[in-house]
C-alpha cells in the first residue's frame, strides 16, 4: 500500500533533552492512523516538523512525495491544533471566506466548498458570531478550516483532548465521515478514541516508536488474557493459589508456578495474563474445578500501552 506519509529516522533534541530518537513510521493513503503517546511524549514535536514548523535535527519527512522543509507546510496538508485561534468578532462563513482567500482560492469556491464543510460539520444554522460557540463547536470549525483546501492529508493534533463526551463523540464521527477521502493523522493520549476511528497507529514511548501496525497487528502481538469465573469466591481464590503453585492438589507439578501479578481475584473471577488456555484447563481438570465461565478476552490499545510504557 502506498503512503501519503513516510517519516525516516527522525530525531529531536530541545538542549540536552532528546524527545524523539530515531523514529520512523509510514501512513498509508486513506487511512485513519492514530499516533499515540503520554502527555510529553513527543506527539506535538513530530507533527511540526511534518507540518514544516520546527526545523528537522536528523532524518527526512516526506509529505505525498514532497519534502518537509522548515518554513514551509505542504500545499496538501491541512492542519487542526488541538487549541485553534479564530477571529471571534467573525462570523463561520466570514472565517472561512478569509482563509479562503489566503489559499487563493475564488470567492464562488469559497462560499460553494465552505457551505458543504459547514454542513459536514454541523454548523450550517450557526450564523453567530464565533465568540458565542463552545469548545466543541470551535474544533468543528477548525476541522472545516483545516479542510478547506481540499488536503489529502489531515493532521489532527489531540483534537479532543479538553472536550467533553458529547463534543469528542462530534469530532469523531466527522472524521469518520472523512475516512477514504482525506488521510487523517490522529495524534492522541485517549486510546479509546483510537480504537474507534482509526484503522491503523503507531506507540511514541521514550522518544521511540515501540509499536507500529493495523490495530488487529497490534492486538496479535498481546500476550493471552483470559477471564475464568466460579459460581462463588472461594473457589475462585483456591484456583489463583494452584496457578500462583503450579501444582495439583495431589502436589504433581503441572506447570511453572504463574507470577503473582498476572493473578488477578475480583469477586468471583479469576483475571489470569499471559498465560496459555491449555495451562489454565489443566489447572481446573487436575485440581476438579468446575468453572461456570472460561473466556479469552480481547485486548484492547490500553492493555497494549501500560506494557508498553511498564
């Protein structure tokens, strides 16, 4: 599959502190791929240096086959902060008509694409001025802004980090909407909204991409986690003590015994990491436990990021 994105071997260093080390990661043509990190982790730095504003230390970035160059943002690249500024005196379509201007774009163009991005966005009825909209109704602006130019690659740079549930459930079904037609980087601390939108993402940890790939890559990578339930708690304590044993009731060794923080008792459940169903059945079958509920549990991008970050 061909990228509209490719990043080799970048590096960035503020004074003596090195926030990113030698990443590199490729983003595929339509997709929505999410670029994940802890607060500080150096999400922001790599988005300005694709975008042209931070001067590149080391390595090269290459935007639908142009090269980023510091002072210089691709003409197909569009860009929504995670804090956009706007004229608040302005109206939505006043706003839009400027920064349709500065992109040289003719006025008919203008009030044509800005009223069907407007729409797409939810704010087609809303002729106020932009001092009066919330936070959630500024992002929306900001991503038809950012859209305006027609981009076929959309960066999106914690776009709802400080919004609300309602105003994060706004922002990305829009994006969700855009998905095929414009290529979006979600760049994000909020892994659910990464397993809800984006098809592919990258893990910044250290300074470094620990984990790249499609979302079902990722998750295969996980070690098993199942959830093994009994009809009551003490049953289900005595089947964590012969897993943390690793040993029958007869006292014949089944297994090495499991590490204590992969054993997990909540009510009436037994929470078993990284380990293999076969161990598990065994462990019932030799010690006659009868369980009333044995399943493998999907992991999720929050289980893949605490290992990652542990």
């Amino acid at each position: 599959m061909m990228s509209i994105l490719s990043v080799k071997n970048l590096s960035k260093s503020f004074g003596t502190n090195k926030v990113l080390d030698n990443i590199s990661f490729d983003v595929p043509h339509g997709s929505v791929f999410g670029f994940i990190g802890a607060n500080g982790a150096g999400k922001t730095t790599t988005m300005k240096m694709i975008l042209g504003l931070l001067p590149i230390e080391d390595g090269e970035i290459f935007a639908d086959g142009e090269k980023s160059i510091y002072g210089k943002t691709a003409k197909s690249i569009g860009y929504l902060p995670d804090v956009p500024e706007f004229y608040n005196y302005m109206r939505p379509m006043e706003y839009l008509l400027l920064c349709g201007e500065i992109f040289g774009m003719s006025k008919k163009n203008i009030k044509e694409k800005g009223g069907e991005l407007l729409e797409l966005v939810g704010l087609a009825k809303a002729n106020h001025k932009i001092s009066g909209f919330s936070r959630g109704m500024k992002q929306r602006l900001g991503i038809a802004q950012a859209l305006l130019g027609e981009p076929k690659l959309l960066i999106c740079d914690e776009p709802t980090s400080a919004l609300d549930p309602m105003g994060r459930k706004e922002i990305l079904d829009i994006l969700c909407r855009i998905k095929g037609k414009t290529t979006v980087i979600f760049s994000t601390h909020i892994l659910s909204d990464v397993e809800r939108i984006c098809d592919r993402a990258a893990i910044l940890h250290s300074g470094k991409i620990a984990l790249a790939g499609t979302l079902l890559e990722l998750k295969k990578r996980h070690a098993d986690t199942y959830r093994v339930e009994f009809s009551d708690e003490p049953a289900a304590k005595m089947f964590a003590a012969f897993l943390k044993q690793g040993t029958s009731m007869g006292g014949a060794e089944i297994n090495t015994p499991a590490p204590s923080s992969n054993i997990i008792v909540s009510d009436n459940s037994v929470i078993a990491k990284n380990m293999e169903g076969e161990f598990l059945i065994k462990t019932l079958a030799q010690n006659n436990l009868s369980p009333i509920k044995f399943e493998l549990l999907e992991p999720t991008l929050e289980d893949l990021f605490l290992e990652v970050i542990s």
